[in-house]
C-alpha cells in the first residue's frame, strides 16, 4: 500500500476542493471521489487524511466559518470609531458576488442538515458566537462614543446584526443577479444602522 505524507497544505487542498464541488454540485451528489476529482489526487489520498464523506464536510464547515471569522475581525481590528468597525464588518461579509454566491450555497446546504447533525449544530453555533462577539464588542464601543442607542441591549442586538447581514444576502442569492449585490449591501448597511441609531435620530 502506499503511503503519503500528510500535509497542511494537502489536507487544505481537498477541503478546498470539497468546498468546490458542494458550490457547483450540491451537498448530496458530493462523494469521496466527486471531492477527489476536484483536488486532481486519487480517492485513497482523500481517504488517507479523512475516514468518509461526512469527516470531510464537518472540518470543511469549521475551516471555512474560521477563515471568515479571522478575516472579519482583522476588517474590524482596522478601524477605530465603531461606525467605521461595522462598515468593515458589513464589508468583510459582502466580499464578491462570486464569492458570496459560493460560500452562501454552501451553508445553505449544511444549515438544512444542521437541526439533525449535533457536529455541524456545534460548528454553526460556535460560529455564530463569534459573530455576535464582533457585533457586540461594536455595539458597546458606540454606546460609549455616543453614537449608538444607550437603552440597546448588547446581549439580545448583536445577534440581530449578523440576523440582518445573512438576511440581506440570501435574499441577494435568491435574486440570481450579481449587480444587485452592492444594493443589497447598502441596504443591509441602512438597515443596521437604523437599529443601532439612538432615537433623537431615528425621529429625525
């Protein structure tokens, strides 16, 4: 038999590759060979650094829900006033109709499956924790500058704020049309801060 060396970079080609063929595919046509063509190496090296199909798909929804929480908190890291950190973060989200689109029907795919698979459940809460965290951590700074409603709670806004920015994306996908993507931006952006606002301004 023969063996391979693992790899970081191998492991995160396949998982790459998985993420590819789900985008294009569809989350049940995806098989360990469907993941192998698309990573041009043969089913036994995909094999080699995972058991099955679903070993694969669970590390592919941690690994991708982690690069898009490190690259949305370096966005917001970039900013000072916490009007700018949300603008950030709205954008880090809303990268690129070709990359919204592919990652969007690939969590649409794993979110049907979620309410009956507890590791996909973990992966999506964990991930959502961090999104509030982000949300929060800007909702606390902007109450302290002024900016933002003082009677807002923190606890129960935050997860409204990724509720929102997921909302206006699905329905973007829903929309099959790319240059409506910056609209759906800007609205998600309007309807952010109008939540946030303090209500001297939302009367105004």
């Amino acid at each position: 038999m023969v063996r391979y060396k693992k790899s970081e970079e191998k492991r995160k080609q396949i998982l790459y590759a998985a993420f590819q063929a789900i985008a294009e595919q569809g989350y049940d046509a995806v098989t360990l060979q469907t993941i192998a063509d698309s990573a041009k190496v043969s089913k036994g090296v995909v094999h080699y650094y995972f058991d099955n199909k679903e070993a694969v798909l669970v590390e592919l929804l941690g690994w991708l829900t982690g690069k898009i929480y490190e690259k949305e908190t370096a966005a917001v890291n970039g900013q000072s006033r916490a009007v700018d950190k949300m603008a950030a973060y709205i954008d880090s989200v809303f990268v690129s109709p070709e990359k919204n689109r592919d990652f969007y029907r690939v969590y649409l795919d794993f979110l049907a499956r979620a309410s009956r698979s507890a590791s996909y459940r973990e992966i999506n809460s964990r991930f959502y924790d961090n999104c509030a965290r982000i949300s929060a951590e800007i909702v606390e700074l902007g109450q302290r500058e002024g900016m933002f409603d003082p009677r807002l709670s923190v606890q129960e806004t935050a997860p409204v704020i990724r509720s929102i920015i997921d909302g206006c994306l699905i329905q973007w996908l829903m929309t099959g049309q790319d240059e409506l993507h910056a609209v759906y931006r800007d609205a998600c952006r309007q309807s952010v801060m109008k939540l946030l606002a303090p209500e001297t301004v939302k009367k105004s």
